[in-house]
C-alpha cells in the first residue's frame, strides 16, 4: 500500500474485522422500564422469565427459537403464498429446498419441532425401549418418554465440565453406546438420538469423525441414527472451523455430508432455517415416511401442509437457503462470540468454547454460595432482567425436571443461564449493553438470594414454574 493511502484503523492494528453480510431495513422500537417497574414485573410473573410480557423487555435474549429476523427475499415470499389446502406450491419449494440442502428423501412439514418430535418418536419408539442420546433436549426427552421410551445420556463426559476446552464437547461417546447394546440389546434401542449442535450442552458441536464412527458402529449392529438438525448449519460451521480436512470445504458440502451418515432427521426450523414458525421430518425409508405422513394428518394437517401456511412455508424454503450461506453462519456465530469473549476477559464464569447460539453462564461458579435447589440459574436470570430488562433463560435444576420413575428432581451437573442470540436481530452495541449488565450482576453476586419454587406444572416445568425469594 503507498504511503500516501490513508489507513483504516483495522488496517493500522493489522485486524481485519467481519460484519453482518445484511443491512437493516425496518426498525423494531425497544421499551426501557425503570428498575421499579421491572420488580413489580418479575414478581408478576413469579420470577419466571418466560412468563413476563415481552413489552417489559429490552433486549430479549430468552431464546433464538422463532426471533430471528427474516429478509426481504422472506418477506416477498410470504407473498406467494398458495393457500390451497392440498399440494400448494410453496409445500414443493419446501421439499425441494430440504432435499437439496440436507440430502434426504421424503419429508413431512409439522408446525415446529417438537410437532415433528412427537411423530417420530410415536412412529418408531416401542414401549420400554432405550433412546440413548448425546445430552437430553427437553420436548425431545419428553417426547421419547411419552411414547414409551427411556432416555439414556451419551455424550462424552467432557460435555458436563463448562471449563474443559474439548472443540467438540457433543461428541458421542462410542464406549457408552456399546454398553447399552451389549445390556439392552440392539433390538431394544430404538435409535441413537443426535443433536448438532448441542443445545444443553452449551450449543457444543459433534466431529464428522464422530457421526462416522457412530455410523460404522450403528451399521455393526443394525441401529438407526436420527439426527435433531435444529442448529445443524451451526455445527458444520464448528466442523469448517475445527476438524482437520475441512477447511476449505463449504458449509453445505459438510451439512450434507454428515447428514449422510444419518437416517432421518426432525428440525425445529424456527432456529437455523430463519423463521418465525415451522418444523420438518425429514426421512430417507419410505416406509418410515409412510407411517410419518400418514401420522401427520391426526395431529399437525395435511401431509402437504403439517400446521403451516402456504406463506410460512414460502418463508421456510428461503430461510433454508439463506441459511446455509458460508457469510451467514460466519456472522451469526461471530456475533455470539464477540460477547462471549467480553464476558471472559472480565473473568465471567462461562461455558467454554464459545458454543454457537448462546453464551450460557455458569451459574454454579457464580453463586458457589447457593446450593442448587435454590435455583441459581434461575436467580441469575431474575437479576440480570431486574439490572437492566435483558431477559435470558435457566437451563439446569428447573429445565431439567423429574426422573418419571422416582419423582426426585434430576441434578444436572450444568447449572447455566441463557444468553440466546437471536439471528440477524441485535447488533454489536446491544451486545456490549448485555455484557455490562452481566458485569454488573456479577460484581453484585455475594448478596443474591435464591429462589424457592411455590408452583410446579407437570410437563416441562420451566416454562411456567412460579418462584419466591428465599
Ligand atoms: N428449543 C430453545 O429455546 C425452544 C423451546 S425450549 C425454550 O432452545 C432442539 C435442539 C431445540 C428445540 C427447541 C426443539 C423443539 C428441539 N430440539 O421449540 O418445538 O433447541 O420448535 O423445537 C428452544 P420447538
């Protein structure tokens, strides 16, 4: 470069910065209530954040299910919408758009994920048969226990440690699986259940050597893999990242390939696939597609519309196609971890590495002095919304639920609260406004208080439990 040419600041300090491969076009007005007003909200809602009314929110990092923002493209989509109730045109965009960019054969659209894990696990669970799976997921759990099934945790152990720096912390572990057939029997496994990237676990991703060798493995002994594909762009951009030999492929040349050694998949495709609303199964046994489509119309709709509009549909088929995009991911996971690193140059307890849909602290490291029965994922999300009206979610004692058997609380060793990025919503600046509100509450952790819970729901009881202070 000629002297004379001005630098950029990037240039001067030799960082070449990324940024949203976006623009903004409409702006949404954000509500900023007084510290009063978000106290008398929180007690409303009985220290749940999920059952506070969004217009008390100011940044809304509860979840990234649903929040993402769609593009113009999306928008003029919904446009085209073929309301017809049987074979609208969009439903075929949709199958093509899954086909292309996942591999598999047949689908069947359901109106979100957990409408698509309620199908497949009644289509293919067996009463008393074993689900292993890498970390359990919520409704996935619930729905494999109400079709008769016993969910039992694969992961590898590093996944349970929020310090230990394993680049692939969703990792199956191959010598568990084993011990399951070898007592079960391969007969009494209904298939091995795989999330990429895994949600519980801190959005930690699984190696393409680890799917492979799970397949061989599975192959051996004649048992299903079926893939949870909810953040799966997000994993092959961990597998672009990480894993030697991939480098320089492509985010759909990886999504693709480890979807291959997979024989089915269900899709909550209000988080990677860009929506507000929607979900598929997507299946590679027509046999299985026939018992899944024909199951479908009892519970979610027509085979060719499963709980969605043609418009959503639309939508759907556009956001799998921008989602797959190297520049898209790249960003989306770029903004996640630019504010994971602020929080862990300020010595913030998180979980490590920075995994691809959230930042989840470590709430046990940041209130040691409060036992788990009192909530501490739970009392971190009630202060952090109290501090400054961000609102996040728990993820441990309250998500995690009873063991249907005895009735006792399960203890998950992860006691984490939600930072959820929603995609293409929030910008680096509110991502510097949530840093210094979770500063804030750190810097005021010795005086917190835990929370006791004063009612609790049957099913998935996180979502609206009620809470005091102790
Ligand atoms: N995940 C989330 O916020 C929304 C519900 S729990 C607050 O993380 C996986 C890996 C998910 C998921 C939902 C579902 C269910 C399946 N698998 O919410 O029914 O993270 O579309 O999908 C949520 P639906």
């Amino acid at each position: 470069m000629p002297e004379s040419t001005p630098k950029t600041m990037g240039q001067q300090f030799g960082r070449r910065s990324w940024a949203e491969p976006w623009k903004i076009k409409m702006v949404e007005p954000l509500t900023v209530t007084t510290r009063e007003e978000r106290q008398k909200a929180l007690e409303e809602a009985g220290y749940n954040t999920f059952l506070l009314k969004s217009e008390y929110v100011y940044i809304d990092l509860l979840t990234d299910s649903g929040t993402s923002a769609m593009s113009d493209r999306q928008w003029a989509g919904m446009m085209l919408g073929d309301e017809a109730y049987a074979g609208s045109r969009n439903y075929y965009h949709l199958e093509s758009a899954i086909q292309n960019i996942y591999g598999y054969k047949y689908i069947v659209p359901t109106h979100q994920g957990r409408g698509a894990e309620h199908l497949i696990s009644q289509a293919v669970i067996k009463k008393g048969q074993v689900v292993p799976g890498n970390m359990y997921f919520t409704t996935t759990r619930l729905h494999q226990e109400l079709a008769g099934g016993a969910f039992q945790d694969v992961i590898i152990d590093e996944a349970h440690d929020p310090a230990n720096l394993h680049p692939f912390k969703g990792n199956i572990d191959l010598d568990k699986v084993q011990a399951i057939i070898d007592k079960h029997g391969a007969e009494n496994i209904a298939y091995i259940s795989v999330a990429g990237t895994v949600n519980m676990a801190g959005g930690q991703p699984v190696s393409m050597a680890n799917i492979k060798a799970l397949r061989e493995l599975c192959d051996k002994h004649g048992v299903k893999i079926y893939l949870d594909a909810t953040r799966m762009m997000e994993n092959a951009y961990f597998i672009q990242e990480r894993e030697e030999g991939y480098a320089d492929k492509t985010i759909a040349e990886i999504l693709k390939e480890f979807c291959s050694y997979t024989d089915a998949a269900w899709m909550s495709a209000k988080k990677d696939n860009l929506v507000n609303i929607g979900g598929w199964l997507a299946v590679n046994d027509w046999t299985l597609f026939e018992e899944l489509r024909n199951l479908v119309v009892v519970y979610e709709g027509l085979h060719t519309y499963g709980g969605l509009a043609g418009r959503d549909m639309e939508a759907l088929a556009i956001g799998i196609e921008e989602s797959v995009s190297d520049q898209h991911i790249r960003s989306r996971i770029g903004q996640v971890l630019y504010l994971g690193e602020l929080l862990k140059d300020w010595g913030i307890p998180i979980v490590q590495p920075i995994g691809g849909h959230a930042i989840f602290l470590d709430a046990k490291a940041f209130y040691p002095h409060l036992k788990q029965i009192e909530f501490p994922a739970q009392t971190l999300a009630a202060e952090l919304y109290l501090d400054s009206g961000i609102r996040s979610m728990e993820r441990g004692i309250a998500s995690a639920g009873r063991d249907p058997k005895t009735g006792d609380h399960y203890y998950p060793k992860l006691e984490l609260t939600r930072l959820t990025i929603p995609r293409r919503v929030y910008t680096q600046a509110h991502m510097d406004v949530v840093a210094e509100a979770v500063k804030a509450v750190y810097d005021a952790r010795e005086s917190t208080r835990g929370l006791k819970m004063v009612y609790e729901p049957k099913y998935l009881r996180f979502f609206q439990a009620r809470f005091e202070r102790l």
